[in-house]
C-alpha cells in the first residue's frame, strides 16, 4: 500500500496491529490528542 498525504492534510485512516494482536485504528482517536512515530532503519 502506498498512499501519498499532502503536507497539512489529514492523515487517511489506516489500522496496526498492537503487540497483544489488538487491531488499532487512527478514527479511534479521532478528537483527540495523538503521535505518530515512524521509524526507518538503515539498510547497509
């Protein structure tokens, strides 16, 4: 999947499975205070 967002855009909704297998989506936050933290490991 590869989607691409504007800057100042709203992010699309997409879903990530937690460590406990739980399902989590982003419209569960919606109203709310949230961080996205994407990380991106160096392939050498």
């Amino acid at each position: 999947m590869n989607i691409e967002v504007e800057v100042g855009s709203p992010a699309p909704d997409f879903k990530l499975t937690a460590n406990d297998g739980q399902q989590i989506g982003l419209t569960e936050y919606q109203g709310k205070s949230r961080v996205v933290l994407f990380f991106v490991r160096e392939y050498n």
